[in-house]
C-alpha cells in the first residue's frame, strides 16, 4: 500500500484528491494537511509520497519542500500548481522535488502518476513540463551538452528514460537490462553529469536538447 499525504490551502483540494487517490486499491491517503501543518504531519504519519501545493498562502510550499527534505529518510515529494509555467517549479525540482504535475491532472491518470513516484520515477506532467521548458533561455545549454557527451551511449538512453518518468525496473523492462544494472548506470550518469538527483539529470537533459531528439516531451 503506498502511503500519500497531500498539502493544499484549499480544503476543497485536499478532499478531492482524497477521494481520487482513495479510489485505488494500492493507494492510501493517510493525511492531508495546510502548509503549516505539513512538516508536523509528515512526522507523525511517515507517508511515501507527499503531493505538496507549491504556492500557499500561510507557509510557502518551497519552505516545506526544504523543511520536509531534510527530515531523517523523507518522503518522496512532487509538487502541485494550478499555473500551466510555473516560476517555482524548476526551483523545487533543484530542490529535491521528484516532479511536479497540474492539479487538473486526469483523475484517472493520478494514481499512476503516484505509483510513479513511490517507485522511484520522475513525473512532470507533460502539459506543465512543456509549458516551463518553453521560451526558456538556453543559458548553459553547450555546457550541459558539453557533460552528456561524456555519457556512453546506453548511458544516454537510460538518462532519455530517467526524463521520461521511468522508474529503475520499467527502465530495465523497455531495454531488457537487470534493474540493479539501470541503477549502476544511473549512479555512473548522476557522477558524470555531477548532478545529485534523477530529477536534476533530467532537467540537464532537457536542456542539453537530449530529448528533442525523441521528438517528444519530457515527462509522463
């Protein structure tokens, strides 16, 4: 059973995603909380994932992200807004967020998202996750490139996968590699790259043009 918690100022919210994420049979909401609330709450309930709103009103939702990280073994947190370009988003994901995704996510699409991220994947909504990269400059984007070209070549592919929301194991289902051989080359691509999360080597391979070259979007 995945444990999820989810913080939002609008009690509205908090019960509809309660509702949604109820719904399935592997997931349990097990608390909802305000912002002020949240770093309390995460200690006493232990959840997996937390899905935190990314502006609020009473606590800042990057004053939680930074609060909740640095608990002993935190849980997994993506973020949530309500805006398609979001200026905290690459913040938070720097911050150790694992993604992020727009409240008027698909309701049927929210609980796979969650599983995702208990199993270790990166989720950026695609709607949200084009609409940041848009328009953004390319500031550092010959460097980054300059640090993929380091990375062998299946390297390559597992950090395209990493990018794309991949957990180790689905990694390893899509290109028939052990998933203890997909966490060797991420470990290897996060060195590589010097880069600390999935998430950053992921924002680094957006920006090096990595994925345009899949002509797709990054994300889930």
């Amino acid at each position: 059973m995945i444990r999820v918690m989810v913080v939002d100022d609008e009690a509205l919210v908090r019960s509809g995603f309660r509702l949604i994420l109820n719904a399935a049979e592997d997931i349990e909401v097990v608390a909802t909380a305000t912002g002020a609330e949240a770093v309390a709450t995460v200690r006493r309930e232990r959840p997996d994932v937390v899905l935190l709103d990314i502006r609020m009103p009473d606590v800042d939702g990057l004053t939680v992200l930074g609060q909740v990280r640095a608990l002993p073994e935190p849980p997994v947190v993506a973020m949530l807004t309500t805006f398609d370009a979001d200026d905290y988003v690459v913040t938070a994901l720097k911050s150790g967020a694992a993604g992020f995704l727009l409240k008027d996510t698909e309701p049927d699409q929210l609980a796979q998202l969650v599983r995702t991220l208990a199993a270790g994947g990166v989720v950026m909504s695609p709607k949200a996750s084009y609409a940041v990269w848009r328009g953004r400059p390319a500031a550092g984007a010959d460097e980054d490139a300059g640090r993929v070209g380091l990375l062998s070549e299946r390297e390559r592919e597992v950090l395209v996968l990493v990018a794309e929301g991949l957990s180790n194991a689905e990694i390893g289902a899509r290109i028939h590699l052990s998933a203890g051989t997909v966490k060797d080359h991420v470990s290897a691509i996060l060195t590589k790259l010097r880069v600390g999360s999935r998430v950053q080597a992921a924002l680094l391979a957006q920006r090096a043009g990595l994925l345009d070259t899949r002509g797709g979007e990054p994300g889930r």
